[in-house]
C-alpha cells in the first residue's frame, strides 16, 4: 500500500514541481559529499586533528607528485560547472512539447541517416517507424534519406530516398567513414535540397518521437540559428543490456546539462555536440562541410562543431527527446569510448582549430585523459593523506558530487514509473550508482587503450537484435 500511494504521490506532481525536487535532491548530494570530505566543516575544524607536513614526512617529490593528483580532478570543473548550471536553471521535465506554430508553414526537411549497410533490417524498420510518426505529427514537407555505402533495397517513394556512396568516392582532403559519406551528400551533383531547406541528422538506431518532432518544426521555423541539438536516451522499450544502460544515465543528463547550458546561455558549442539528433541549415552545413582530412573522420561530430563555432555559427537546444540503444556488450562500450577519446584528441590537437574555440574542449579532454591518475587518488588518498586549502577540497567534492547525481537524474530522466514500477525503478536507482566503479575502470581502460591504439580507426558497435518479446 506504501508504494502504491507513492507511485500515486509521483505521478501527481507538476513538471515544476518535480524541477524543485530535483533540484532539492542535488543540493542534498552535495552537502552530504561536503560534510563528508570536511569541504564544509559542520562539526568539526581543522583543530580537531593535528596537520602534518607532507614535505617533510613524504620528501618534496612525492608530495609535490601527490599534490598533481589531488588538482587534476579540477579539470573537469568548468564541465561539471556546466552541467550544474543545466540541471538547475532551466526545467528538466516538461513532459510535452507544443507546436507553435502550423507544421504547413514548415521549410523542407530532409532526414537523413548514415549507415555502412551492415544492418538492413534495423534501417528498414526504423525509416518505416520514423515515417509514421513524422506524418502522425502532422510533418509534411519532408524526406527521409539513407546514405550507405552498400544497397539496402529502400523501396522508392516521395518520401523515401536511398543514396548509395560510390566505393572510388574520394573527398578533397581525403575524408573519411562517416564524414564521407556525408559529404558526398553534400556534392553539387548529389544535393537535392536548397541553401534554406534544413536536415536532421540520425544515427541507424535512432528512433523520432512525436515531441522532438514538434521541436524541431519550432526550431526550424524561428530560424535564429543555424545549428541545433536535443536529448537523446537509452533506455526505452527493450534494454539489451542493463550495465551499459544504466551507464548511459550520465549521458542523459550529460545532455540536459551541459549540452542544454552551452547553447541557451552561449549558442555556442563549447564543449562540442552529439553526432545523432543533429539538424543544421542547408547553407551552413555546407559552409563548415564534413571534408576535414584524416583529423576530421574519427570524430565528424566533434570536428564540425568546432569549424562552425570558428566560423561564428550559432547554435540552440531542441526540445523533445529520441530515443537510441546502449552498447549491446561490454566490449562494444568499450570500444565505443575508446573512439570517442581518440576522434576528440586529434579535433583538439588539429591546427585547423583556434585554441579559443577549442579550450573548454581541451579541459574536458585532459580530464578524461588523466582519470587513471585522478583515480589513484582513491588509493593515496588514504595511505598519504594531505592538508588541503578549503576552497580546493570544497571544489574537488563539488566535481565528484556532482559527478555521481549526474547518474542518478539520467535515471529520472530515462525511466517512468508508468513503465517499470515504483520497485523496479528504485532498482534502476540503485544501479546507476553501482555502475559507477564499472564506467570508471571502462573510461580508464578506453584510455589506455587509445594511447597506444591506433587513431585513425572508425569501430562501429553492433545495433541489430532480435527481441525475445515485444514491449
């Protein structure tokens, strides 16, 4: 009876309501880390136990060494910042996004997919899907488009539309992968969209809803900026896989933080964008174009959003969320981050790109680069204990406070109570929380593997299953 008149209580409450809530709940995470750790002294100072000088009892080196360690947790500062700003300032959960104007009035729209062939089925199902919901949305002027690089039959419609990639395409500069195939989309000879037409850029997987939809006719009918980006989560329908799902909780709120804070406050991508749930304007996607050399193939996404912030493009938030699938085994996640590392190194190390365009970028990355040894930490911490300023410990908790909310809300954000239950979703709760030890020796392993891998490699996961049921 208790869970029945919560689940009741839940489903009760306002968008807002449930805002401030949230809200709540993380301002809760973080002083309770702070408490904990002593960057907020509630009960007790520094009196309390005698400092000790780490230069005399370790030597200069290893505390000199040890003090590196605890500051390279404040890399990832401005980004947790960012995400912190995100979560709170603006509404995370309106649960509907309405038109605001007739979708009659609407430009043309091409959305297009991107696929190497390997899937046939999952890209026929998926464009069947996409088309019904788009004209169940009241989308008119539109095509759907699928570039590959083997043919996969499309049937031949208005609507539909298969462009096959020649195998001796060659771009300008040598482009690759994914970036050659969309640039071949963007040849005079290929191109049947005009300069104002706009396109809406998904992965294979991904799946359109109603509301994302709806905010993209209002993005493209305001027309203010060139670029534009929303939400896309990962546990909808079936879950393939539990451990990589609930890891991509920190995604989802990856997305409704930081991604949400850097184009409402700034238009500007400062910390890069999402290669999926992309829809640009014609005219500048061609402007910036995907043909950026070797440097520009392993990361496409990355790399083209830095171009177009260089080139003074602006960008916006969409509203309304799609839907796509986590890894369906650890080794593909792996593998998938292990990508994303090197693809943004070499977009951060490219001379093509001003270091202004590409700092907080660079911060990001070298967070991620140096987490194994922001993860010894854990161990030194405890067997060299250091004095440390307030301001630094208080810093330091906020970026790890911060950090594991961040999983928590992206399993608010993902799941409904409608969907699993009140008990099946404190379970998923609890999961993401205990995925966290997993996502960090994953991101530690993907580095040291992108180190001494190869960085010009392009490794696509596996996207195809056969449910056993249907959902």
């Amino acid at each position: 009876m208790a869970f029945i008149s919560l689940s009741s209580l839940l489903l009760s409450i306002t968008a807002s309501d449930k805002h401030i809530l949230h809200c709540l709940l993380l301002l809760i995470v973080i002083l309770t880390f702070e408490s904990m750790s002593g960057g907020l002294k509630l009960w007790y100072t520094d009196s309390d136990s005698p400092p000790i000088d780490p230069f005399q009892a370790y030597g200069y080196w290893t505390a000199t060494g040890l003090y590196i360690l605890r500051a390279l947790a404040l890399l990832s500062l401005p980004q947790v910042l960012c995400n912190f700003l995100g979560l709170t300032l603006y509404n995370a959960f309106a649960s509907k996004v309405t038109l605001k104007g007739t979708p009659l009035l609407a430009p043309f729209i091409c959305i297009r997919t991107v696929t190497r062939g390997d899937y046939p089925d999952l890209i026929h199902n998926n464009v069947n899907r996409n088309l019904n919901t788009c004209l169940g949305a009241g989308l008119d002027n539109f095509i759907i488009e699928v570039v590959t690089d083997r043919p996969i039959g499309l049937v031949k419609s208005p609507r539909l539309r298969e462009v096959v990639v020649p195998t001796d395409y060659k771009t300008k500069t040598g482009a690759l992968f994914k970036a050659r195939a969309l640039q071949y989309c963007l040849e005079d000879d290929n191109n049947i969209l005009g300069d104002n037409d706009w396109v809406v850029h998904l992965d294979e997987e991904t799946i359109m809803t109603e509301n994302a939809i709806h905010g993209i006719l209002n993005f493209v009918v305001n027309n203010k900026h060139e670029f534009g980006q929303g939400l896309i989560t990962y546990a909808n329908e079936d879950v393939v896989n539990w451990w990589t799902t609930l890891a991509d909780s920190f995604r989802v709120a990856d997305d409704m933080g930081k991604l949400r804070f850097q184009f409402y406050m700034f238009h500007r991508p400062l910390f890069s964008w999402k290669g999926s749930y992309v829809v640009t304007k014609l005219s500048a996607e061609r402007a910036v174009s995907f043909d950026h050399g070797l440097d520009g193939s392993v990361a496409e996404d990355c790399y083209f959003s830095m171009i177009a912030y260089k080139n003074g493009y602006t960008f916006d938030f969409i509203e309304g969320e799609m839907w796509e699938k986590s890894p369906f085994t650890l080794l593909d996640f792996l593998k998938q981050r292990k990508r994303w590392m090197q693809g943004i190194f070499l977009v951060v190390h490219s001379p093509a790109i001003p270091l202004q365009n590409k700092i907080f970028l660079a911060l990001s990355l070298y967070a991620w680069l140096t987490m194994p040894l922001s993860t010894s930490n854990l161990i030194f911490a405890s067997i060299y204990p250091l004095p440390s300023t307030s301001w630094c410990n208080f810093l330091s908790t906020f970026v790890g406070a911060v950090s594991i909310y961040m999983y928590i809300f992206g399993v608010i954000k993902s799941f409904t109570l409608t969907r699993i239950g009140i008990g099946r979703y404190l379970l998923c709760l609890v999961g993401a929380v205990l995925t966290i030890p997993f996502n960090i020796v994953i991101e530690n392993v993907a580095v040291l593997w992108g180190f001494i891998g190869k960085k010009h490699t392009f490794y696509i996961v596996q996207k195809q299953y056969k449910p056993s049921f249907n959902v």
